[in-house]
C-alpha cells in the first residue's frame, strides 16, 4: 500500500469510528487467530485444493479444464482448451486478481481478452510460464496454472460490470454470514473484480441483497464509473442460495473466520470462487458499518454448530439488515 491510499484508508476509517470497526489488529489476534486454525490454511490457499474440497462438499465451482504444473507442458495449453469458446488462466497460489488471464473468447485459432485485445498463443504460454516461476505467488514461490472454464455473467449484472465477472464477498463468521459486498470490475480494473485493482465495492444489505452503499478507491460513488447505471438499482438474484452457498463454506473447512467469494454464473447460477482466510476490512467501508457488533453478536450464540444453514441464513438476515445510502 503506497503513502497515498495509506492516507486515504486512514480517513475513511476515521469516518466509520463510533459504528464498531473492526481494525486489523483487532482482527488478527481476536478472530483470525481464534478462530482459524493454522493447519486449515492449505485448504484455502491454494485454490485447487479449495476446488478439490468444494467438489467432495457438493458445493458448486467453475469447471476445472486442466492444471499446468510445468514448464514442459506450457506448450499443451493449445490442445488442452481446443474447442472452447472461452477460458480463465490463474495461479493456484495467486490473491488479488495478479496473473489471472481472461480469455473471452477464440476465433479462427486467435484469442481474445475480455477487453477484446487479442493475445497470441506465445504470449499465453509465456504467462503461464510466469505463473509457474513463482511471479504471481505469495512470497514468490513456484506455483501451478489453473485453466478453468469461462464463468458468464448473469443478465441481472450485465449494466453493473464492465469487461468482467464481478463477485460477491461474504464475510462468514462460525458458520453465520455477516457481511457482504459486490465487487464490480471497470475499466480501471481491468476486467478483474478486485478493490486494489480499481473495482467498486458495494454493501449488500444481509436481508434483502439490495445495495447500500458504494465505494471506489475509498471514496463513495453512487454509478458505475463505465456503465452509469444507478448502482441503488443493484439486487444480487437468487439471495438465499448464495448466503447458503457461503454458509456451506465453513461447514466444509472449519474455518470461524473465513471470506468467501462467490459469482453467479448465468447457466449454473451460484459459484464458489475462493476462499480467504485473512479476508480484508474495507468490507466494513463499503457498507459504512463495522464488523464487531456484528461478529460479537454471533459469540454470544451457543453452539453455533447446531443451527442447519437455513437457520443460520435466517438469523443473519433479520439482525443485519441494512438501511440504502444510495
Ligand atoms: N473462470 C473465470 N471466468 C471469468 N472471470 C474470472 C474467472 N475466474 C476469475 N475471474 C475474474 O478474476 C477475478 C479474480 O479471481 P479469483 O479467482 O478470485 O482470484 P484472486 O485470488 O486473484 O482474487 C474474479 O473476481 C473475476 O472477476
Ligand atoms: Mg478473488
């Protein structure tokens, strides 16, 4: 983080105090490490693994086409997605939307991104290679190239992304979904829906999956940067399978604290994404509310263990309703 969003974060933080934010120290000692066994990490960070899991739970994932684990087979990459209209290269061991190659779609053997460039098959096997040395990996460590199937946007978010997939985050607490936020890709995110890389944050209220409030880079916006479309007009289809989706997530990892990512695809409905096991705070911006009453209201719960899914899906949306900013 430079000086500059520092800076920026600081204020927007500063704004949200007296609603119970949770900080990052607050957050690493009270919850992550409380609540999340170290030995569970693996199962989160690397996302085939994650993939693998998911598949044994019932939970539902993009298609895996095929995995590259080295530079020998970089060169396969062609015959592994002939025939297929469109296709997602990612590092297994990669966060933040680094490495990921959208390919939207092929025509007469060229490929094209989602921003319609096109990119040769050279320069596709050279990011695969870049992935398999480490480049796009926590601590630089070797890693392995997922080649997973394209995930189409849903009609219902069509005028509220621009060249990509938004996702939705759901913060999962001991089982309880607690928080949430879309995260719509634009220009200046190239495609990708990731808050670093410049997409736009936007609160879901817990009960209904309307919009609350939005953010880009910190600061509020109320339309989508490219598309203009009011974002108060923002209400995630098929609500209640996606809190349960999120829900099923710890029930397959045990995680207490845990980020899930999910997409809706347009064919397949509901997809698990990733998984996060030190999820990010800004959530908390985007719905200008903090996390810790929230997250402290679900201590208070008894054996969180015994409430099934749609209890716990039922709970959440009537305590963590939320009022629209936009
Ligand atoms: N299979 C896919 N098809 C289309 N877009 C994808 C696909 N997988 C990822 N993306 C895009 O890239 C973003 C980041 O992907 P993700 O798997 O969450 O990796 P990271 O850990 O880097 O965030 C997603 O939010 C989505 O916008
Ligand atoms: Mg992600």
């Amino acid at each position: 983080m430079n000086l500059l969003q520092y800076w920026r974060e600081r204020t927007v933080y500063g704004r949200l105090a007296g609603k119970g934010i949770l900080g990052m120290n607050c957050r690493n000692i009270r919850y992550i490490s409380r609540y999340n066994p170290r030995t569970l990490y693996p199962l989160v960070d690397d996302k085939l693994k994650t993939k693998t899991l998911a598949l044994e739970h019932g939970v539902n994932v993009p298609d895996l086409i095929g995995v590259i684990d080295n530079q020998h087979d970089v060169r396969k990459i062609a015959k592994m997605t002939d025939g297929i209209p469109g296709f997602c290269i990612k590092p297994a061991k990669g966060s933040g939307g680094k490495g990921i190659l959208v390919i939207d779609r092929v025509v007469d053997g060229v490929y094209y991104k989602t921003n319609g460039q096109p990119i040769s098959l050279q320069d596709i096997q050279r990011h695969i290679s870049n992935i398999l040395a480490g480049l796009f990996s926590l601590g630089g460590k070797t890693d392995f190239a997922l080649v997973e199937s394209l995930i189409k946007v849903d009609d219902a978010f069509r005028q509220f992304t621009h060249e990509g997939v938004p996702d939705l985050r759901v913060i999962v607490f001991r089982g309880f979904p607690v928080m949430s936020m879309m995260r719509l890709s634009c220009a200046s995110s190239k495609g990708k829906a990731n808050l670093h890389q410049g997409a736009v944050g936007v609160g879901i209220s817990m009960d209904t999956g309307g919009a609350v409030r939005a953010v880009q880079s910190g600061r509020p916006v109320t339309h989508h940067p490219d598309t203009k479309q009011p974002l108060s007009e923002l209400v995630v289809p098929q609500w209640i399978g996606m809190l349960e989706l999120a829900c099923a997530c710890y029930d397959m990892t045990g995680l207490g604290y845990l980020g899930v990512d999910l997409v809706l695809d347009k064919n397949r409905g509901p997809l698990l994404l990733e998984l996060n096991a030190r999820p990010g705070l800004s959530i908390q911006v985007a719905n200008n509310a903090g996390l810790l009453p929230r997250l402290r209201r679900i201590e208070s719960i008894k054996k969180p263990e015994k409430f099934p899914i749609v209890e716990r899906v039922a709970y959440s949306r009537t305590h963590f309703a939320a009022q629209s900013d936009l």
